[in-house]
C-alpha cells in the first residue's frame, strides 16, 4: 500500500506554502514560482489552475500579473488544497476482494478499519491550515539551522 501524494500535489502544496509566507498584496509569475519552489516550469501553469478554479489562488494574467492566496493562509484547509490537487479521498475497490464491499453484504474483514484510516486522514487534513503547514515549515528550517550549525562545530 502507497499513501502518498502525486508530484502533482507535493508541488501544489510547496507552491502554497511559498506564497503564504509571501505579503499578500505580491503576485508571483508562473516562472518565479517555478525557480523559487524548484518546481518543473512546465507542471506551475497546470496547478495554479486547478488552484484557481478551486479558489484557493488569484492569478492575473499579463504584465503586473501573476498568483497570490485568494483568501489567508489560516482560513486554506489542507483537505481542500490535496483534494483539489488529488480528487476526493474515496474507497474505489475493496483491500481484501474486489468482489466485496461498496454496498455489497457482507464488507470484507478490514473493511471498518480501513475506512476509519480514511476518516482519520480526512479529519486531520481539514482540521490543518495551510498556516499550520507554513509554521511547521518554519519549524523545520529552524531545526536544520541547527543542526547545521552544531555539525560546524
């Protein structure tokens, strides 16, 4: 079992990320995100459009334009941007049979605990804000500092 994002999402998420550390009156072009977030040039123009149309970006098009945050980085629920970076969080098949479940009796034998690991994911997505990421950022690049710093020593 994989439980991981595409790269599609990993890079929505860092975009979003750099942008909330940003003034909110900035725009950022597709290029300088894509130089400053070390995303593929290429894949910013796909993802600030489903970000867009997910209103959770504001991008302007032509010269002086570019993308900031439609709204503050403490009312972006996590669960929004993976959902709108992923698709819905959904059971398509049964773990154990593909013959079972999804509103057949009997469900398979982990099929409870399978979509309560689903639930819990859920619940811990939409209870993070994209602040709560960017804090935890910050925590991390101060710890690397650190770490950095006592390696000099």
């Amino acid at each position: 079992m994989r439980l991981f994002l595409t790269k599609r999402g990993e890079y929505g998420i860092r975009l979003l990320i750099h942008l909330a550390q940003q003034p909110r009156d900035r725009r950022m072009t597709a290029g300088e995100l894509a130089e400053v977030c070390e995303i593929p040039a290429g894949n910013v123009p796909t993802i600030v459009n489903i970000l867009s149309r997910a209103g959770i970006l504001v991008c302007s098009p032509g010269r002086g334009g570019g993308c900031t945050l439609a709204r503050e980085p403490s009312d972006i629920a996590m669960l929004e941007t993976v959902v709108a970076l992923e698709g819905p969080f959904e059971l398509t098949r049964c773990v154990l049979d593909s013959r079972r479940c999804f509103g057949r009796d009997p469900e398979c034998a982990v099929h409870n605990a399978w979509t309560a690991g689903r639930d819990a994911a859920i619940d811990a997505l939409g209870r993070t804000t994209l602040a709560d990421a960017v804090a935890r950022q910050r925590e991390i690049e101060r710890q690397a500092k650190r770490r950095a710093r006592s390696a000099t020593r």
